[in-house]
C-alpha cells in the first residue's frame, strides 16, 4: 500500500501520465474549473486519486477556460483502489522504466503533426455554445431521484416511449429535441455526447444523422407530453401528476401499503380466531407503537372523518385492559 501511495505522486489527476517537475495542487479554484471544462462532477478520494495535475494539463484547463473553448484533452476516470493487479502502479511503473511516451517525445512525433495539420480548420464544440443552448431550455421538474418508467406504463401513458430520453431511457430534466430527426435526449446526455467532437463529425446517437448548432431546440409538443405523465396507485387507483406530484405520489403508496397490511391481518386474524391488534403486531402496555400500525390508523381516521363530515369520532374501544 504504501508503494501505491507512492506511485499516486508520479501521475497526473487529469491525465493519468508522467508528472514532471511543474505540478500543481487541486485547490477548489482549479477543481471548479475543471468540472466547468469537462462538464462532470470532480470527485476525490484520498488514496485513490492523485493530489497534483501537471503543468501540460494546468495550462490547457485554464486557457479553455479563459477562451470559454472545449479542449481534446480528456479526464481520466477509470481510478481504482489498490488490488493485486492494480492499474496505478502498473502505469507508474511503465513511467520509470520508460515504455510509456513522454510528452516531449510525442510532440515530436510525425503521427502527431499530421492529425494536427489536418484537424487545425476544423471548428470544435465550445462552452459557450452549450451555454448559448442552455439558456433556452427550460427545466421540466428538480427531482433529485429519477422517476421509476414501470411506475409509468399504464393505460393513461400511451405515449411514454416518446417522453423518454434515447440515451439513457429515463425522463429527461432538461429535454432536447433534434430538429431533422425529432428524437428527444436529456441535455446532459447529449452534451456528453457531443464534446470534444468537430462539429461536422457530430451525428445524432439514436438514428446517425448530421447535427448542426441550430437543431438543439425545445418541442413544446415534448413537454406537453412530459406534464401529462401521470401515476396512478394499484390499491386505491388514485391518480397524481408525475412531475408534479411524485413525491405525494411515494407518501400516499406507502400509507396505502400499510393500510392493506393492517386490513388483510385484521381479515385473517378474524376468520382464525378472535386476536387483538396487541396479539398481532406482539405489542404490550410498556411496548413502542410501530411506526407503520400509528400511520395506517391515522389514514383510517382521517377517511372515516371525511366521509361523516364531522370534526369528531366515537370510536368503540373493547378490551382496555389487555
């Protein structure tokens, strides 16, 4: 362990190659840059990812950050913690005995020079083009979970398989439509697609059709559909607005659950024998009431109130000494 440790001080946190001398600390600036460049979550974990960037990779992230351009650089995230055959020290060990190549070697590589040559009219992907595209996309719903699809496929979702994202088939937060193609993506997903991509070499993932920077737009027949989504419950089939209503969709089923497991264990422990909620849940005078038994009664006295129309109720209460 203490050799991977070791061997976490040769490599850089971007690249994953030689250091060098000039090397620089992740401080929170740098870190924000970086998720800003990259557009992703910069995580670290001690012990597994590497403290310092080099000098190479410091430039390029603060240059595209400044010039508010996408970088061919890419950020290296395949980090594992320590193992017998373990990738960190594998890739520190080819530094030191030299079968990897440095960056002054691949400089001067003719390999590097022609696909330089060749690429350098070509026009990339940039921030502020994303940022430009971002401005007028709105946000469906802030759901920090993401909604469950088998709660979705009903009889009153007849077009959910439009609603859904083509990458990661789930209901897109911030959803973008393809003009020529009319396929829908969550935007995220179709900026990580897109990235570090020439813009003449950019095709939709779904059907491989040429994108330009005018077909990213918001279908307002897309969002239509995305706030008709609706979530019906299997017990009381009680009907809730999927975007709007998910989380008061998650509360009602699990009163409703808790309902079903009180009703059907009064139904049965009546027909065997006569059993008190006490025999039941194995509770006494001295127990804790269980959590789910004091929400499921609250639910029935709740229904029983609005079905009278009363503000009180006269409950028969038998066996108090038990």
């Amino acid at each position: 362990m203490e050799l991977h440790y070791e061997n976490l001080n040769y490599l850089c946190r971007t690249c994953a190659k030689w250091i060098g001398k000039r090397q620089y600390s992740l401080t929170n600036n740098l870190k924000t840059i970086i998720e800003q460049v990259f557009l992703v979550k910069f995580e670290e974990i001690e012990n597994i990812h590497p403290k310092n960037i080099c000098h190479k990779c410091y430039c390029t992230i603060n240059n595209a950050n400044k010039r508010r351009t996408t970088t061919s650089l890419s950020l290296y995230t395949n980090w594992q913690p320590h193992s017998i055959n373990c990738a960190t020290c594998q890739m520190a060990e080819n530094v030191r005995h030299g079968t990897v190549f440095t960056r002054s070697l691949l400089k001067k590589s003719k390999l590097i020079k022609k696909i330089y040559i060749s690429c350098k009219y070509k026009k990339c992907w940039t921030i502020a083009m994303f940022n430009s595209i971002k401005e007028n996309i709105l946000p469906i719903h802030n759901l920090n979970i993401g909604i469950d699809i088998s709660e979705l496929q009903n009889e009153l979702n007849p077009f959910l398989e439009l609603c859904l994202c083509c990458k990661c088939n789930k209901i897109p937060q911030m959803p973008v439509t393809l003009k020529s193609c009319e396929h829908l993506f969550c935007f995220l997903c179709l900026v990580e697609e897109m990235k570090n991509k020439y813009i003449d070499e950019t095709f939709c993932p779904k059907c491989n059709k040429k994108i330009y920077i005018d077909d990213m737009v918001t279908s307002k027949k897309t969002n239509s559909l995305l706030q008709m989504l609706t979530l019906v419950c299997n017990l009381c089939k009680q009907k809730f607005n999927a975007l709007k209503e998910y989380e008061i969709f998650k509360t009602h089923k699990s009163l409703c659950h808790n309902e079903l497991l009180l009703s059907t264990s009064l139904l049965t422990s009546s027909s065997n024998s006569k059993k008190s909620i006490n025999d039941i849940f194995e509770i006494n005078k001295d127990s804790d009431i269980p959590q789910e038994l004091e929400e499921a009664a609250l639910h029935i006295i709740k229904q029983k109130m609005a079905k009278s129309g009363q503000k009180k109720l006269n409950l028969k209460v038998e066996d108090l000494d038990q």
